[in-house]
C-alpha cells in the first residue's frame, strides 16, 4: 500500500529573494566549478543547504537553514499541502513538452514490500553524504523522483483545475519553467491519496537519497521510546509523475573511458567484428543519427580516428556475450551488454572500477565525448540510446536494477522549490 500525505512546506519568501537566483540543480550533478558559481550567484543559494563548502559542511548547512528560518527567508506554509509541478521543456527535437506531476510526503517502504521499487544500483559513499546531512539537518531540500502508472489519469483529473490558476513559484531554470503550487484542498487531497494507494511508486531518480531515508528513519526510530509511526521521518519528500504522462521523457547518458595503460583501438575493433556489424560514418553527428534508427543492442563508437554504430549481427548471440545469470529483464537493456561485454570482457574495466568511475564517466552530449576524444582526454566513447520506459518498467517490476546512469529523466527536478522539515 503507497502511503502519501500532505505536509507544511518550506518556501522561499519572494518578497526577500528572486527565486531565478536561489535555486540550483541536484547536488550529484554539480560540478566544483558550478559549485562555486551558485555561491556566488545568491547569498541565499540552496547550495549552501545541499552541498556547502564548508570544513564541517553539514553543521554550516543546519545553522544556515535554521539561520533563514529564523530570518524568514525560508517560511513554513501554514496548511498542510501538496504541490502540484508542471515544466516546460524543449527536447532536442525541438518539441516543446510539459511534464506535469506533484510534491508530496511519500511513506518510507523497504525495497522487498515490492510498494516503492528502485531501477538502479546504488552506491555507499554517496548514502553517507546524505546520510550525515540528513542527520545534522533533520530535513529534505530536493525530492525524490517517483513515477506511478495512471492511464485513466484520474489523478490530472482532481490537479489540473489548479493549473488555471496563479502558481505561487514561476521560474526558468536553464531552459526549463517550472511552475509550483500550493494545494490544500483537503477532499481533492484525500482523493489523490486513495488512488496512489493500490499503486506501486518507481524510483525514477534519487535512489541514494530514497535509502539514505530508510537508513535515517530506523535511526530516528531506535531513539524515539514513543515511535508510533506517524512521525514525519518516516516519510520522504518525493515528486510524483505518471509513467503514462506524454511529457515523461529519458535521455541517454553516454560512457566515456580514459586512462587505460594498454587500450588499442584497432584491436578492440577487429575483436567486436566477431559479433557486431560496424558502419562507419564520417561525422559524430551521422554517426548518432544512424544509431537513433536502431532499435535494440547498438552503440555508437567513437575513437580519435573513427565514427562508428556498432549492431549486434546476431540477436540470439546475446546469451553468449551476457552470462545466463543475468535475468531476462535486464538482459534486455542496450546498456548490459556494453557493460558486460566491452567494457568488462573486451576492456578489462571491473564492475567495481566501474561503479567507482576509475576509468569511466558520463556525459549527456554526444559532441563533448566527441570533444574529449579528439583532444586526448579520453580514449573511446560509447554513445548509447535512451532506455525505454518500458524497460524501465519492466526491470523494476521483476525485482532487479540496472547499471548506474542507464536513465536520464529530463529535466531534471531542481532544488529549493519546496522543502521538506522531518522534525
């Protein structure tokens, strides 16, 4: 059973600050450089609560949240409340699409009830970060991006009248308007809630926070003599969206290797010709689209001489390249058979090199991996397409996760709309 509630929200009073200045991306997007530019964008950025820079930066987050709440920079909403958030977007189509969901408290269900379902692994270094901020902060500043199957879209039916209405936050943020509102209508809220019930949330983004929640509510629990469960740690802020909304949208991420003592390009190649057909093309971008027409177990490939699109020849030769182990969902992904093929077998990179990113990285633009080879950076990049979301689905569904970085749901939430006291 799905559990959400309403709850007071943290704003920011816009009479003391100009949202467009204040609001950042999530922290584990965020570059050092970018770092510094939100500090110096505002001396009221939300990066000083998510990611300050700081000696002891999670005590310099709890005095500066409590330091503008005490100053009114940041105000708590009177009325219990979900927030319902549509953004605007361009995709790189050039169609403008709006994905609608809403903000609300989600009770915390460990991953085995089969109630909250995550898609990608995750790793520990990055839960204890969080872990010590929620500690120190007893709050969530960014929420968790949760997806839930309505085809009827009764849920839009009880939120879109809302959406005539003046939002209470309206700002552009690289490209993307997002638009907040505050809706404490208490029988449209209560009716939100009895059709989320029967559903199963999917973890779309923020799974180390969604963990670092588990782990913090057990720790809340262990010293609460009284624990009866209503307390507000043992829910997390999470913004909901229907996996059936038209502005739901995954872009891919690409894998960029770098320093590997022995990679030989020429010979990575002729090993792959055994199982994959290769085209090449005289430019990155002909090469991207010629792998955008492909529809199952293809990459892009780009080397400092060579732009490539990689087909699998031989679809049943996939048992072969992934172990039998690996379950059928999973299997099924493009981005499983690069990892598990040519970046372990071909390239010698382990799974742990792998999630500690020793000699692999992510980028989203197809023309920054270009860039990166061409000057040395980085040996070879695989372009990759978007998983679907039926995959996504799927995976989860049967119980199983994906590698790191297989979806990338744009836009990505922004934080400092609305946050969440647990205390």
């Amino acid at each position: 059973m799905a559990t959400i509630r309403a709850f007071n929200g943290l704003r920011y009073n816009q009479t003391k600050v100009k949202m467009s200045t204040v609001v950042a991306p999530p922290y584990d997007v965020i570059t050092p450089l970018e770092q510094t530019s939100y500090y110096d964008r505002d001396a009221f950025n939300v990066i000083r609560l998510i990611l300050a820079r700081d000696e002891d930066r999670y005590s310099a987050s709890a005095q500066t949240f409590a330091a503008w709440q005490e100053s009114q920079v940041l105000v708590r909403d009177a009325q219990p409340s979900i927030y319902p958030l549509v953004q605007t977007f361009t995709t790189t189509t050039g169609a403008k699409v709006q994905r609608k969901g809403f903000i609300a408290l989600c009770h915390l269900e460990e991953f085995e009830k089969g109630i909250v379902l995550p898609h990608e692994k995750t790793l520990s270094k990055a839960k204890e970060d969080r872990f010590k901020l929620f500690k120190a902060t007893n709050s969530n500043f960014s929420q968790i991006f949760g997806l839930y199957s309505d085809p009827l879209k009764q849920i839009d039916e009880s939120i879109t009248p809302i959406h005539a209405t003046v939002p209470a936050i309206d700002v552009e943020f690289e490209g993307v308007r997002n638009q907040l509102w505050a809706m404490t209508d208490t029988d449209a809220i209560a009716r939100i809630a009895s059709l989320v019930e029967p559903m199963q949330i999917l973890i779309a983004d923020g799974h180390h926070r969604y963990e670092t929640g588990l782990a913090y509510r057990d720790l809340m629990r262990s010293q609460n003599p009284n624990h009866d469960g209503t307390e507000l740690y043992n829910y997390i802020m999470m913004f909901f969206t229907n996996l059936d909304d038209e502005g739901l949208v995954i872009f891919p991420t690409h894998r960029v290797v770098h320093s590997l003592p022995a990679f030989d390009a020429q010979a990575m190649l002729e090993t792959l010709k055994a199982h994959f057909t290769l085209d090449s093309f005289a430019t990155h971008e002909a090469m991207a689209s010629a792998l955008g027409r492909k529809t199952q177990y293809a990459f892009g490939i780009i080397t400092k001489d060579a732009f490539l699109c990689a087909t699998l020849t031989d679809l049943t030769s996939i048992d072969e390249l992934v172990p039998q182990s690996v379950p059928a969902e999973v299997k099924d992904l493009d981005v499983v058979l690069l990892h598990t093929y040519i970046l372990g077998k071909l390239l010698n990179i382990s799974v742990e090199a792998q999630e500690k990113k020793l000699n692999i990285h992510y980028l989203q633009k197809i023309d920054e991996c270009a860039a990166e080879v061409a000057k040395g950076v980085s040996q070879v990049a695989f372009i990759v397409n978007s998983t679907k979301i039926d995959q996504v689905r799927a995976v989860a569904k049967a119980g199983h996760t994906m590698p790191q970085k297989s979806t990338f749901f744009y836009p990505k939430l922004i934080s400092g709309l609305v946050m969440n006291r647990m205390a």
